[in-house]
C-alpha cells in the first residue's frame, strides 16, 4: 500500500504556551484504515543552569509556604533537568481515540484495524473530521520547535 500524507506541520512555542493545545483538524474523505502519525520536538532539555534555577526557585516560592520553601530551594539541584514536554492526543467522529503522553521527543505512533501503538486505541479512522491535539504540558525553554507528519498507508520510507 503507497502512503498518502494527511498532514504536514511545524511551528515554534515559548513558555507563555505551556498549558495550553494546538489541534488540527482534518476531513477524511474515506475510512482511514492505517494511521501513522510523526511527532518530534527539540530541545528537550534547558540545558541553562541558571536559568533552570531562576524557574525551580520561582516555583518553589510560589506552591509552598513560609519555612518549607527554605529546604527545597537549597535542594535546587534535585529538581534538574528541566524538560520541555509535548504530547498527542486523537479523536475522531466516534470521539476519543488514545493519547501517546510520553516524554520521547521523537514519536512515531500507529493505529489500524487490529493494533494500535500503546495508547491508542486499535481500529479504522471513520470518513469525517479527524483531530490531532499537541498538548503543551510544560515548555521551558525560550522556544520549542516540533513537527507533526500525518499519513495513511504504509511506510514512506
């Protein structure tokens, strides 16, 4: 089977995107019957010690209370590294078909009538709208690059 891109995409996110989702959203035109979905960003790391410590610090402060926040921000270091984290979820005219949460910034998920990659839930993607979500959990690096590639069929390898 030739592979038929649904998607291609890329943009850049800073932190003041973090807690936040950037769908897209695509029509199928017919039953969608192996979905590949490519999802990388980079950095992963704040690899800025300072700055990395000027964050701890900041949150430390602003979720504990009083004398507490003594012994944690000594105890900086225990919280490193920092990492920036993007994540994927699906959903499609049925409603919810899995979430790939995971920390790898290089993905490549699978999902087809009889398996699907962990997280996802196995079977053909109907005709309609099919929504793919980035979920920027946290992002602490001054930006973070990703891209998103979206195909039907096997491999374009």
């Amino acid at each position: 089977m030739t592979a038929t891109t649904l998607l291609t995409a890329e943009g850049t996110v800073t932190p003041s995107g973090s807690k936040s989702h950037i769908t897209y959203t695509l029509h199928l035109h017919q039953d969608c019957h192996d979905l590949h979905v490519e999802f990388e960003y980079a950095p992963k790391k704040l690899e800025d010690e300072a700055e990395s410590k000027r964050l701890i610090e900041a949150g430390l402060h602003q979720f504990n209370a009083g004398d507490n926040v003594r012994a944690y921000t000594d105890n900086w270091k225990a919280y490193l590294p920092l990492q920036n984290l993007l994540t994927i979820s699906l959903d499609d005219e049925t409603g919810f078909r899995g979430a790939a949460h995971r920390h790898d910034p290089v993905q490549h998920l699978v999902a087809g009538p009889d398996n699907a990659s962990p997280g996802l839930i196995p079977g053909s993607f109907p005709r309609g709208q099919l929504r793919i979500t980035i979920s920027l959990h946290c992002i602490v690096t001054a930006q973070c690059r990703y891209k998103l590639h979206v195909w039907e069929g096997g491999s374009t390898s």
